[in-house]
C-alpha cells in the first residue's frame, strides 16, 4: 500500500483546529437546547414572543455573510477595492448584530423577562449572549483580517488566502448557529 505523503493529502492543522472549535461550539449548544426542552417541560414556563429585534438581527447576519462571501471572492478575483470595502461591511453589520441583539434583550426586560426571574427568560439571555461571545470572537477575526487588508500591500497568495478562509469559515458558522438558535427557539414555543 502507498501512502502518499504530500502536503495537499493532510488536513491543515488551523483548519483542523478551527473545525475542532466548531464541533465544540455546536455541541455546547446542543447542550443547552437540550437542557432548554427538558426544564420546559417541567413546567412553571413563561411563554413569551420574541422581540422583533432579533428577527432585525437575522437579516442583519446573515447580511454580513453575503458581504463576507463577496469580499472573499473579490480578494481571490484581485478586486482590491471591492474586498476591502465588503470586509469592513461586514464588519459594521457584524457590529450591527450585537447592537440588534443588546436591543432584543432591553425589549426582553422591558417585557418583565430578566435574567433571574422565570427560567424561561434566563435560557433566551443565556443562548444569545453566548451566541454574542462567539460573534465577537468573528469581530476580533475580521478586525485582523482587517488590518492584512489595509496594512499589507494587496496581493493574492496562498497563505493570505488560507488565513481569510478560516475568517470566512468562522463567520460563516456563526451565521448559520445563531439561525439554528432562532428556529429552535421559534419552534420550541
């Protein structure tokens, strides 16, 4: 038997890494959906609706997605200007979830739903504020990636590219988590 031993044939360890990270995220929140259906169940459960601005919030994200995919495709067609101008979109609608989702929980409080009131409440804070601390950790990407973008003279090579594929990857993921999350908590009303 060969085994071929050349560099394409091995995952890289970033990657590895990062999809690591993401099964722990996805299990974690599985965690917690798990644990949000099994205390429902039990009773004394304060059913509520969800603020719109987390639906604002949705379209926002997922908006940012859009723009981060057609930054990366720019940055591969060697459209500077136009990857630049899309990361930093992404950037402020990144910045503009967290703000929609500070929003969705002040319309929470001011519906009587707190963090330590009803366990129904305390799940939603929970999950989104979670689901927050894992997009600021896509803020934090897209500030580096940032920085390559305007710091570094513009030129397409293997180890730019790989580097803004994980950005993408990540924000990608948490695009499509915090939907998940929506869904499940539409659904589980």
């Amino acid at each position: 038997m060969v085994f071929n031993t050349s560099d394409n044939s091995r995952i890289n360890p970033q990657k590895f890494a990062l999809w690591s990270a993401m099964a722990s995220i996805v299990m974690m929140f599985a965690a917690l959906s798990s644990a949000y259906i099994v205390r429902q169940a039990q009773g004394n459960w304060l059913e509520f609706q969800l603020p719109s601005m987390f639906y604002v919030s949705t379209i926002v994200i997922l908006l940012s997605s859009l723009t981060l995919h057609n930054s990366y495709r720019s940055f591969l067609a060697g459209k500077e200007k136009q990857y630049k101008s899309l990361l930093v979109a992404t950037f402020v609608l990144g910045l503009g979830f967290i703000v929609a989702q500070y929003l969705g929980w002040q319309r929470l409080y001011a519906l009587g739903v707190d963090l330590k009131g009803n366990p129904s409440g305390s799940f939603i804070y929970v999950i989104t504020f979670l689901h927050v601390a894992h997009v600021l950790g896509g803020i934090a990407c897209l500030i580096v990636a940032m920085f390559h973008a305007f710091a570094l003279k513009f030129n397409v090579t293997k180890r730019r590219k790989h580097r803004f594929e994980l950005v993408v990857h990540y924000w990608h993921f948490v695009d499509l988590l915090w939907v998940y999350l929506l869904v499940f908590l539409m659904i589980s009303k």
